[in-house]
C-alpha cells in the first residue's frame, strides 16, 4: 500500500533525522521506517512516504485549499525559485500565481503578519514561558510546532531551543519556511503532516506550540492526542484559538464582521472538553472546523498569544499518568 497519491521527486536526497532530531515513525500505524533517496517507507502496513524537494511528506490527506499532487508540484517549483529570490520575494511570487493576486489589500494585509511575523512570535514565546511554572527551554529542550506556516515561529524559538521542528500539511509553505530559516541563518526539522496523525515517536517534545490551526481540523481530540503522545514526562502543550464568530476582525485576513456572515450556527466547543489527554491553553472557543475565508499559513496567523495566555491558563503539563 503506497502513501497518499505517492510522488517521489526525483531530484530528492534522504532526509534522516541528525542528532537531535524528532525521531520519525510511521503517521498511519506507527511503525517503524525504512529510508531511501527518494521516500521512507513502512514494512508493518507497507505505506510508502515520498521526500519532495528535501521534505518529507507523511501527509495521510491532502491540505483543504490544493490537492495533494499540485500542491507537491508548486513545492518543488517554489524550492527552485528560493535558489534566486529571497524569503519576500518568494512569498510574492507565490502569491501571484495564486487567486488571492485578484484581491491586492487582502495580500498586503496577509503579507504584513507573515513578514512581522518573528518579532510577534518571540513576544508570544515570552508570554507562554512566563505562565508556564516550569522552564521547558534550554540547550537540551525540544520545540514543536503544530502548524507552522512560514516559519516565523521557528526562528523565533531557535535561540530558546536545543532542537526545533515544524510540521505544516501545506509543502508549498515549508519551502518558503525553509527559506526564510536559510536567510535567518538557522535551522529546524522541517516536515509536511496532518497535525492529526504525527509521524513522530513518543515522548520527545517539551514544549509543542498550536497557534491558531485547532480550529481547521474537525478531529480536534485527535490532534489533542497526538499531540500528548509525542509530548516527554512534563512537557506542555500550548494552544491558541480564536472565536470564530465573533464580529471583531477575523484574526487570519483581518476583515471585520466575518463572524456574523456565517450562513449556519455551528456549536461551539469549548477546547478544555475535547483536551482530555492534555489541558490546553485557549484564548476563546473553537468553534466549526471551515478553513479561514482565505489561504493563510496557520504560524502566521495573528492572533495574540500573550492576551490568550493572560485570559484564559489551564495546567497543561503531561503527566506520566496520563492525566
């Protein structure tokens, strides 16, 4: 049984894991992974995993806004631009071959989150280690993020962390992440996934950080669990979600009003009762499980990590009960 809509590039080296790394196991049984050049592979279910443009992609499903297959082949044309353009020029570039160039004030205002978007992280990385009662940075921590668009985050989390991944289920995304790492000179564990089904063994994380991305999934106590799965005895999750019908300015666009346009009344969920495995952090309550109105990697949505971690704190730490 091959992997998802299985498409190897040709060009692509094996990507191992180096010396610290998050150890990596297969997404869909979570058994063990052979590699080779051009893909990892799994003997216990026989799924096959292809490395594109240097990435691996342990995707189980395709990322709402491309199909699999377009998506892994604007990756590998975005990875060949990135040897010319820099980190701004290659998002533009990006976006004019993407519908959102029809709407020029809605790309500026998506573009100015995404290149402000470190100096904002480090704030918000502040404000979660200042709430947490235990320190989980250092030279020998790991840092996760669960979605990390375009890597902001990242870089903002690399002089806090002795290691530090990202996970996104748009590829497209991590190439331009990985540039912006490149041009910061640092580096991160860069790998394409559903946040749902992690392809990475236990209890490795000490702090996993979910900015804005648990309001895209409609498997939320999925994510929550995987999340707690790969957490290490006393690591922590953070999440941060925004309330999708409020009328205030729609956190990912900045549009008012988006929330009473809504032509159905979804139930909100309160995050803290789908967070049996691990209590999160939330700034409101999720709501539907819709994408945004438009295309925006979830790290650099703009929501306020330091006003969620002030409203709203919850004990989020794992425990080796479980609890």
């Amino acid at each position: 049984m091959s992997g998802p809509d299985e498409q190897a590039s040709s060009g692509s080296t094996a990507v191992t894991p180096g010396p610290g790394d998050l150890e990596y196991c297969c997404p869909r049984c979570k058994g063990s992974l052979e590699v080779s050049p051009s893909a990892y592979s799994c003997t216990p279910c026989r799924a096959t995993y292809p490395i594109i443009a240097d990435i691996p992609d342990f995707r189980l499903f395709s990322d709402p806004n491309r199909e699999m297959r377009e998506d892994r082949r604007e990756a590998e044309q975005l990875a060949e631009r990135s040897a010319t353009l820099d980190f701004e020029a290659l998002v533009d570039h990006y976006w004019s071959t993407d519908f959102l160039s029809r709407s020029p004030g809605l790309v500026r205002n998506v573009n100015r989150h995404i290149f402000t978007a470190v100096p904002r992280s480090r704030r918000a990385l502040a404000a979660i280690e200042e709430m947490l009662p235990n320190e989980v940075s250092g030279p020998s921590r790991s840092f996760l993020e669960l979605g990390c668009g375009s890597g902001g985050f990242l870089v903002a989390a690399r002089g806090r962390f002795g290691h530090v991944a990202g996970i996104d289920i748009a590829l497209r995304w991590l190439v331009m992440a990985r540039k912006r790492l490149e041009e910061k000179g640092v580096s991160a564990q860069l790998v394409c996934c559903c946040v749902e089904h992690l392809p990475f063994r236990p209890e490795q994380v000490d702090l996993a950080v979910a900015g804005d991305v648990i309001e895209h999934t409609a498997m939320q106590e999925e994510l929550l669990a995987e999340a707690h799965r790969v957490l290490r005895d006393r690591g922590v999750l953070f999440a941060a979600t925004p309330n999708r019908l409020s009328l205030t300015k729609e956190p990912h666009v900045q549009l008012w009003g988006l929330g009473g346009f809504r032509g159905d009344s979804p139930g909100a969920t309160s995050l803290a009762s789908a967070a049996s495995p691990t209590t999160a952090s939330s700034s409101d309550r999720a709501s539907d499980s819709r994408g945004s109105p438009a295309e925006v990697p979830s790290g650099d949505s703009p929501s306020s990590y330091p006003a969620s971690a002030s409203r709203s704190r919850r004990d989020c730490r794992r425990s080796n009960d479980g609890s």
